[in-house]
C-alpha cells in the first residue's frame, strides 16, 4: 500500500530520536562511571553523539549509493540548525556571548568548510575519497582543539575550587543495576538509531518515487529536519528553562561536525557527486546563512539580538520556497 513507506519512514524517524536519546544518555554515565569530567564529556562525547543521527542516515545512504539523500540530509540540517533552531534560540532567549573567541572561530571554520567544498564541487565535480580523509583529519584537530580548551576551563574551574575549598564531583556513584541499565541503554540506543537510520533511507527513497521528486529533496527537507528534531528538542528544553546564557556555538559545533564528520566517512566510503543544483542553488545558500551568522558573531561582542533570529528564520523561509518552486 502506498501509505506504508509514509508509517516505516516516521517509524525509522522515532526509532532514531530515541535511540540517540538513550544512546547519549548511555554514553554519558558511562564516561562519568570513568571519572571524564562534565566539561571534557561535552567537549567530545555529546558533540559527537549529537551528530550521530545524521551521522547514520547519510552513511547509510552513501553505502546504498544513494549520495544525493546523503548529501541533502547533510545540507539540510545545517540549513535546519541554522535557519529554525539557532533562529528559536535567539529570538526566545537572546543569549549572551560567553565564549567569544571560539565562536569566532568556529563561524569562520564552517565558513571555510562550505567554501572548500563548493571549490571542490566546482574542480572536480565531485568529493573524492582523499577530501573525506582531509575532514576526518580535521575532526581530530578539532577534537583535539575543544579538548585543549576544555582542560584551560577545568584548569580555572580547579582554581575557582580551590579558592572556595570545594571538592569536584566528576564521577558518579557506581551501582550493579546502573552499570548494567547504562550499558543496556547505550546498546540498545544504537542498534535502534541504526535500524531507524536504514527505514528512514530506504522509504525515503520510496516516498521519493511516489511524490515525484528527486531524492535530494527528501533529504534536503523530510530526512533533515527529522535527524535534526533532537537539536530542536534540546534547544525549546532550554528556551523553558530560561538559559539565556545559551552557547550559540553548539549549533556551530554541530554543522561543522555535519561536515567534517558526516562527509568525511560519506566521502571516505564512496566519492560524493556535486551536482549543479547543489552548486547553483542549495550550497550558496548555506552559504549565505553561515556568512549571515558569522557577521553577527563578528559584530556583536556581548550579545546577540532577536532580530538576528528573525532574519534566519526569514532565510530558512525563502529556501523552503525555493526548493518548492524548484520540484514543481
């Protein structure tokens, strides 16, 4: 029946939010069963994780040589990220500056990334196998780099301490029936986000065929903004919570691990088209967002504004058009 792709596609969508959910969850306690401080566990292993679901569908679909839906999936949530939910953040919470050299850096770093492979695309007309070797090296550059930074804020964290007499608690108390939840969690997450990974590109494909459109669209659209759900998730908890120190720099960290990581296994695994509507229409626009960011990181030092959210968000809604006038 013509329904049933549209049921497995949203069945592979939850498998895959929850899955990452308790996948991370799993990781986490276990890091902090191993001693890993909060702030290094942040660093590396929930960025990391966070990526995961993207991480699995584009590998899954550049395995089945299907490099457009990988590739959409890819674009499209930094395009979602950056466009809806860093959008909601600012608009909602408006959140402080804390950390503005690295978000400098990190908004110049994506900056660079897209024009790498936009050159790329244009050169060779596709990504070769020796460009996703170059990204998984720079994901552990900068790797590295956040753990670098994160031992400088534990060291200061450590003085802070010292001053006020108090004990860092880093690890958790380790019991027989957490051990073997933590662990069942994180197994079970996994298996759960890579079977959802593999019903969301293989109906993807289907629906696809169905409705007439060209495989990057769905991932552009419908694979991107389901892989993206747990940012968005995270982003209202915190709009609710009221953090308005929120970093923008997570979302920066997760487009540039969308890149890095994401293409660099997609790239490393099979060579990856660059096609002329990802050329002439769907990178420049990712572009012009991550440009539209990195100036408003550049020129506000404290704080960044409500209608800088608004001007994503308005980006985000010219795109959707966009891609509409473009399947019609």
């Amino acid at each position: 029946m013509e329904f049933m792709p549209f049921l497995w596609f949203l069945l592979g969508l939850l498998l895959i939010i929850k899955g990452s959910d308790w996948f991370v969850e799993g990781a986490v306690w276990i890091a902090k069963a191993l001693k890993i401080s909060d702030i290094m566990i942040g660093a590396t292993l929930v960025s990391l994780c966070t990526t995961l679901p993207e991480a699995m569908v584009s590998t899954n679909s550049a395995l089945k040589g299907n490099t457009d839906m990988a590739m959409g999936n890819v674009l499209g949530s930094i395009a979602f990220n950056s466009g809806v939910v860093l959008a909601m953040i600012l608009i909602f919470t408006q959140p402080k500056i804390n950390h503005g050299k690295s978000l400098k850096q990190n908004s110049k770093g994506l900056f660079f990334l897209i024009v790498l492979v936009i050159v790329l695309g244009l050169v060779f007309g596709e990504l070769l196998r020796w460009t996703g070797i170059l990204f998984l090296g720079l994901l552990v550059f900068y790797l590295l780099r956040n753990v670098l930074e994160a031992r400088k804020i534990q060291h200061e964290e450590k003085v802070e301490r010292a001053k006020e007499n108090r004990e860092p608690v880093y690890a958790v108390k380790i019991e027989k029936n957490e051990v073997l939840h933590s662990i069942f969690i994180f197994i079970l997450g996994l298996v759960m986000t890579v079977f959802g990974a593999d019903l969301l590109v293989s109906n993807g494909e289907i629906i696809a065929q169905l409705l007439g459109v060209p495989d990057l669209i769905i991932g552009l659209t419908m694979t991107s903004v389901g892989t993206s759900l747990p940012e968005l998730v995270t982003a209202i908890s915190a709009i609710r919570k009221k953090a308005q120190d929120l970093s923008v720099g997570n979302i920066m960290g997760a487009n540039i691990l969308n890149i890095i990581l994401v293409i660099g296994i997609m790239a490393t695994l099979e060579p990856v088209p660059i096609g002329s509507s990802l050329l002439g229409f769907h990178l420049p626009f990712v572009l012009v967002i991550t440009t539209a960011i990195m100036a408003f990181v550049h020129s506000h030092k404290k704080q960044l504004t409500k209608n800088m959210g608004w001007l994503l968000l308005g980006m985000y809604g010219i795109y959707l058009v966009g891609i509409l006038l473009t399947t019609l």
